[in-house]
C-alpha cells in the first residue's frame, strides 16, 4: 500500500498547541511588556527624581520631555530584554512538555527545505529595508529620534542597542512570531490570511518598542508578512532569522553611519 508523503514545509501538526493557545501567549506577552515597562519607567524616574534633586511630578515630567529620552531608551532596552528572557522560557516550557524533536520540528528549528534558501534571507532582509524606508516616507513618518534612536548616540548605548537587535532580537521573535504563533494560524487560515495574521500581531507587538509611532507599524507589518511566507515556504525559521538579522544589522549601521537626519 502506497503511503502519501508530507510535503517538507507543510504546516506542522505535532506538537499540537492550538490558535487559542498561541494568541494567548501573546496576550501574556504584551501583558508582561507593559507591566516591565513600566517597573523600569519607574525605576528612571525615581532616580531621575534622587540624581536631580526634585519631586517625582518634577521628574516625571522630566522622563517625558527631551532630556528624558535617554532614561526611556534605558527603560525600553530593559523591557525588551526581561520580555525575551519570557520567551526562552516558553521554548524551555515546551520542551518539558512534549518531545523535544517533535518541538524543535514544529517551531521550524530544523534546516530549511530547499537548503539554499538559509542564503536567501540576505536579499530578503536588504529588500524589506528598502521598502520600509519607502513606505515611510510615503507616509511621511516623523523624524523626531524615538527612545532607541536617542540611545543609540551613546556608545554604551549603541552597544546594548546593537546586542539586543542583533543577538537576541532575530533569534527570540522569529522562533515565537515565526514558529510558535504562525504554525496554528496556517492550519486554521489561508497561508495569505495567516501571513497577514501574523504580521498585524508582529507590528501591534513593536508599537510598544517604537513609543506609539504609529507610522513604523507598515514597515513592520510588510517584515512580519514577509517573513511568515519565507518561514512556510522552506519549513524552517532559520531563513527568517537570517533576514531579520540583516534587516536590524544595516539598519543600525546606517544609523550609526549616516545618521537619523542623513548626515556623518
């Protein structure tokens, strides 16, 4: 009797973690990130408030006007590190409960199918740049430095910034955007209705990160959209990881180079 073989970048089904289960991790995502953001935010302003010499209206007001943007960098960069410690902690979680080679398959952590496609996210994460940077200056996106940006003129802070782009960043969002939430959405959805799913939860999640500037959410949803159509058409999130590596990567050495404003 013939046997119907899986096609390699079929959505998985084992382990079987639903669409419920996903979104609900998610949602305890966000609410941990706000619950961080603002223990750090209260953390600066209290030492704002020591360091300065005022009362914590004084101080608060302070976090919030120019000359606090550095303290709300140093709070966003907490925030994104203690919510990914969150997120090695699910993948950990997960390992207990089911088979680890069942969980590593299903979070796509295998090599990608066709092979050659690991090289592919270079161009992929060049052209996601490009049209990111197209897209907001068709929507003319404030150029007003956000948090990151202003942490980024520091060398400390360009190195902590540079670290949680690069090393932890691709890694821990394309593992959870890409191989835990965007499995159950492409056997529940169409793969276009998944992709789009996926991508409008991967930018409402970085709105938190850019300080409410709306206008960064279309560059971040085409890079969610795209990223989830690469993650299913090679069976692995290791192509992903790369173009969202090369994405952060020259979008910080153009910073650093050029700078917000387009000057040396």
């Amino acid at each position: 009797m013939s046997t119907v073989e899986t096609p390699a970048n079929a959505p998985p089904t084992e382990p079987v973690w639903t669409l419920g289960t996903a979104l609900l991790f998610v949602a305890l995502w966000i609410v941990l990130l706000l619950l961080i953001q603002t223990f750090f935010t209260l953390v600066a302003v209290v030492i704002m408030s020591v360091t300065q010499g005022i009362d914590m209206d004084g101080a608060m007001d302070a976090f919030q006007r120019e000359d606090g943007l550095t303290a709300r960098a140093v709070a966003a960069v907490g925030c994104v590190g203690l919510s990914w410690a969150a997120t090695f902690a699910l993948i950990a979680r997960l390992l207990k409960r089911f088979p680890p080679t069942a969980v590593l398959k299903a979070l796509g952590l295998q090599p990608p199918v066709p092979a050659w496609s690991i090289a592919l996210g270079v161009p992929v994460g060049l052209a996601l740049l490009v049209a990111g940077e197209i897209l907001m200056r068709i929507l003319s996106v404030s150029e007003d430095p956000t948090p990151i940006m202003e942490l980024l003129k520091t060398p400390w802070g360009a190195a902590s910034v540079s670290f949680m782009a690069l090393a932890i960043a691709p890694i821990a969002e394309e593992v959870f955007f890409r191989g835990f939430v965007f499995p159950p959405m492409a056997r529940r959805f169409s793969l276009g209705t998944a992709m789009a799913f996926n991508g409008a939860i991967f930018a409402a999640v970085h709105l938190l990160t850019y300080g409410q500037e709306f206008g960064y959410l279309p560059p971040i949803f085409l890079l969610g959209f795209v990223l989830s159509g690469l993650r299913a058409w090679t069976g692995s999130v290791v192509p992903p990881i790369v173009a969202h590596f090369v994405f952060n990567a020259t979008s910080l050495f153009l910073f650093l180079l050029i700078g917000p404003d387009g000057t040396t």
